[in-house]
C-alpha cells in the first residue's frame, strides 16, 4: 500500500467582503479591521477598499444601510476557522463574505499607452462622423 505524504498547507489569497454597521466611525472601522486582520498572521498587509456606506439591498435586521470594505490578502487556510468566529462575534459586522481569490474579474487594467491609444481611436471614430 503506497504511504500518503501530505503537504504543508499553502497560504493562499481570500478576499473578504465586509458590511459593517453604518453608524460606526471610520476610525472605528479602521481598528476593527486592523484585530481582524492580526487573527490571520499576515505575512503581508491586507489591502482594503472601502466602499463607504451605501444602502443595503435589502433590509437586515434593523439595518438599512451599511459600511462596505472590500479586503484582499493571503494566509494559511487554518487560520480562516478563529478569523470567521470573530466576524460572527461582532455585533457590528452586519454581514460578511470570505472567498478565495483566483483571479481578478473584469478585463486586465490598460497601461497609460494602451489608454492614450484608445483615447486617439475614440477622438478619430468622432471625427469621422
């Protein structure tokens, strides 16, 4: 019988969505990402986008609205487990998604050459008509 060898888990990249409740202060949300985050022993700052507040979707509990942020960073899948328990916890994380991010959707970003191509095929596609 061939003998199993297993593979140090690798770290991988998540990114995180995040809906916290409104009515909290940046500053406030800025601290609560930051103990989030020390949870997942990082080799590398996460990097994080916030959305703002915009209304929700639809109504969750008494929430209407929410705070977005939007975090991308990578670690070892055995940290996810004690990182999601304290999102549950917190009474001001309204909702939130954790996924693995293979890959960026959309189209790849243009270089400033690429743009300046295109902003000369746009101005030209207007001249003609």
């Amino acid at each position: 019988m061939a003998k199993l060898k297993f593979r140090r888990a690798a770290t991988r990249t998540y990114e995180t969505v995040y809906i916290f409740d409104s009515a909290l202060d940046d500053a406030v949300i800025a601290e609560k990402l930051e103990k989030f985050h020390a949870l997942l022993a990082l080799a590398e700052p996460a990097t994080n986008e916030h959305w703002g507040r915009r209304a929700l979707a639809y109504k969750i509990g008494r929430h209407d609205n929410g705070y977005y942020v939007i975090s991308h960073f990578t670690t070892a899948p055995k940290q996810l487990p004690e990182f999601e328990r304290a999102l549950k916890l917190d009474d001001s994380v309204v909702r939130y998604l954790v996924s693995l991010h293979e890959h960026d959707l959309g189209a790849p970003k243009l270089t400033e050459e690429q743009l300046a191509a295109r902003r000369r095929d746009d101005d030209d596609d207007e001249d003609e008509d």
